[in-house]
C-alpha cells in the first residue's frame, strides 16, 4: 500500500483539506481528510484525473498549421484527409504516443479514441485489419494512459454518395463486416473496445441498428449535428433530423454518447433526455472549427449528462475544455453562472462515458486515477482553492497517477522521454512525406 497526503483534494463533497489516500494496486484504498501529514506529500489540489471523452489524436498534426486559414469546417476537412492519407501503423503510433503523453501532462487519465482510419490508403486491409487499432492501444500503454478504443463504422462519403479516395480506408463494406472486423480485436491492460457511429451522413440508416445491437453494454458514440449543413442535408435526403434517425434506429440510450450536439432542435433535446442518452462537448475544437455553441444548459437539464473531449487535438488542455463549458454558455445565454463548479468537474471526470466505471472520483474501491494541481504559480497565485477550474491550465498539473501508477512527477513523464521532440520529429516527418 502507497500513502499520499493531499494539501487540498477535490472529494465528492467538495474540496477538503489535510487528505490521506491510500492506494493498494490500482484502486484507492481508502481517504481520510484532515489526517496527519505522512507519506508522499501532494502540495497543491489533488482531484481525481480528467477524462478526454472524444479524441482524433492524428488531428494533433494538423495544429498550428491549419488555424490561420479562412475557410469551413469542409474545407478544414480536406487538409485532415490530405494528412490521413500519410500515416501507416509505425508513424501512427509514433504520432500517438507523443499525443498521449502531452494528454497525460495535461491531466488526462484516460481517452477515449474515435478511431476511423482502419485500412491502408486505397481501403486495402493490411495483413492484421486491426493493425491501427493495435497501434494506438500500444501508443497509449506506452504513455501511460487509459484507452477506449471506439471502432468508428464509416460507409458512405455523404447522404446518397460513395467513399471518396480519402474514405475508403476507413470503410469495411458494410455494418456487419464492420463489427466481424472488430469482434477479432481484444486488447489487454488498460484498453477497452467500444463502437462509433461516423454520423449519419456517414453510415447510412439501414445500417445503423448492426452497429446498435453489437455495442449492446458498451460505449456506442455518434458525431451528432455538429454543422448545420448535415442537418439540412439529413431532412432533405431523410425527411429527418439526425437525432430523429438514430432514435428510430436504436441507437440512443444510457451506453450512447453524442458528440457536439450543436445544432439541436427541441424535440432533439428531449429525444436525447427522454434515452438517457450522454452528450459530449468538445469546447476548443468546436471554436476552432467554428461550428457553433451547443445548447449545454438545456441539455443538462432536459436529463443529458455532459462530458468532454479534445477532439482535433488544436488545444490538449482539461481546464481549457472545463471552464469553456461554463464560458460558452455564458455567451449564448447572455448571463453567468450557468454550471456550478462540481457540475464542470462532474463532467470533466466522466470516464464512465468511455467505460471506466468506477473511475473518476477519489473515494476507497475507485480506481487510482488522480492529478495534482500547482496553486501557486503565476496562473494560480492568488485564487481560492474552490476557483482552481477558472485559473489553472495544462501547465500546472504536477503530478499524475493512472490506475496506481505515477506517469508524471514534478511535472516529467515518466515513461516518455522529452515528448515534445517526440511530437515535433514526427509531425514534420510526416508532413515532408
């Protein structure tokens, strides 16, 4: 058994101080405020680790090199394609690695991966169809962080269209080849399968209940009406929202997660409410790509549970995404005040979105998953304990501990050396391709 005594912690009534965890393997063991100070001694607020619930990690390439440019998200979408085509599973996990230990740096302790490019380019499987998938599992274990691996069903370029040359390696035919494909994947450690859905434009609505009944029990995820133009586009091919659609077929419910859920009409909102369906907002790349600002607050409200994600990869920041929660709403709604902090951080903690009950507070019998926040640097001298959502970023996290494991210490992966150089080298070796 391991003891840390916590300055401050983030417990499931609030922030406390003089905090004893103990940690036996991978779980807590037990917690006692306002214990004597003994063990490893966290200065600074501990709270459990942060859960990045929608990621596309070979979307961190494009950063800083698609940002300055007019356009739309369909424009922004060819510079993603023109990089997907130039990854292999060795570049991939490359790249991978290096994203998930800059997520760990930033208080992630697990991620759930929407993962789409399956095959090699021109839709050829290689000898292992699960070769990708396998290289970002790896890619993860080596960077010391929870994986979801959701296997993404891609079919169709459009409403009515075909794969373009782009699409075709992340396409297997149809649903069922799809879900034969993935039923032969099975990692081990701390990596878990879950399904996607594209979008609606992307797996057409015949095909939509095959992936439904194989994610039965598991995290099913959907990227739902993040642009207006899908929305015309599903009535005016359908006669249907795309929440419409995937209530018909089967898809929502308690284990499906839709992400953004931007443009959503009211009925949309109480379809998702009335399923006990989760929603998942990815603040940062949702302003990048400017899709717009979901309806958070009616959402909650309607009985939707929130949670968030990195998505692109264009900020890699759990704070960042947190308080843009609050702050977006704060813009659309003209007021303040929209979220109070445990439900910002009820949402920035949610791993069970991703399937890893059981993690994400600090309480005995849950997992060890938990970070360590810096109070007093330049970002956070000054501010209340209880306000630390609204100061902090990714560059106060000091410590972090996954499933019992110290990943980062004083501010230092432990298992990844220098990732930055990681990330710069392959990023530019990929982009000289």
């Amino acid at each position: 058994m391991t003891t840390f005594w916590c300055e401050y912690a983030w417990l499931p009534d609030g922030i406390a101080e003089g905090v004893r965890i103990e940690v036996t393997g991978s779980l807590i063991e037990s917690v006692t405020p306002g214990a004597p100070r003994e063990g490893t001694v966290l200065t600074g607020l501990t709270t459990p680790g942060f859960a990045n619930g929608h990621s596309h990690a070979f979307h961190r390439a494009l950063r800083g090199r698609t940002h300055h440019e007019r356009g739309t998200f369909w424009t922004w979408r060819e510079r993603m394609y023109a990089l997907a085509s130039r990854l292999d599973p060795d570049s991939y996990y490359r790249l991978a690695r290096g994203v998930y230990a800059e997520m760990v740096l930033a208080g992630y302790t697990s991620v759930g991966e929407f993962h789409y490019l399956h095959h090699a380019p021109g839709g050829k499987r290689y000898a292992d169809p699960n070769e990708m998938s396998a290289a970002l599992v790896r890619a993860a274990a080596d960077a010391g962080i929870r994986i979801t691996l959701l296997d993404t069903c891609y079919l169709a370029g459009g409403f009515g269209r075909r794969l373009d040359e782009h699409q075709l390696r992340f396409g297997d035919g149809d649903a069922q080849a799809w879900a034969e494909r993935v039923d032969s994947f099975a990692p081990e450690g701390n990596a878990r399968v879950g399904a996607a859905v594209h979008s609606v434009r992307a797996v057409p609505v015949d095909q939509l209940p095959v992936v439904a009944e194989w994610a039965q029990g598991r995290p099913l995820h959907v990227h739902l009406s993040e642009q207006r133009a899908e929305n015309a586009d599903s009535l005016s091919h359908y006669g249907r929202t795309p929440t419409a659609l995937l209530t018909e077929a089967g898809v929502l419910g308690p284990h499906t997660v839709a992400v953004h859920a931007t443009h959503l009409t009211e009925a949309d909102i109480g379809a998702l409410g009335r399923t006990r369906t989760r929603a998942c907002f990815c603040p940062t790349t949702e302003r990048d790509l400017g899709d717009g600002i979901g309806p958070a607050r009616s959402l909650v409200d309607a009985g939707v549970g929130l949670s968030l994600g990195s998505d692109s990869n264009a900020v890699v920041d759990a704070f960042e995404e947190t308080r843009a929660l609050e702050l977006n709403d704060r813009l659309a709604s003209e007021s303040r005040g929209r979220f109070s902090v445990a439900e910002l951080m009820a949402a920035a903690t949610d791993h069970d979105a991703i399937g890893w009950e059981g993690v994400g507070e600090l309480e005995a019998a849950a997992g060890a998953d938990f970070v360590t926040v810096d109070l007093g640097s330049m970002r956070t001298a000054g501010a209340e304990p209880s306000g630390f959502v609204f100061a902090a970023s990714a560059a106060d996290i000091v410590h972090v501990m996954v499933a019992g494991r110290q990943v980062v210490r004083d501010r230092v992966h432990q298992l990844v050396e220098d990732p930055q150089l990681v990330l710069a080298k392959e990023i530019e070796a990929l982009w000289q391709r």
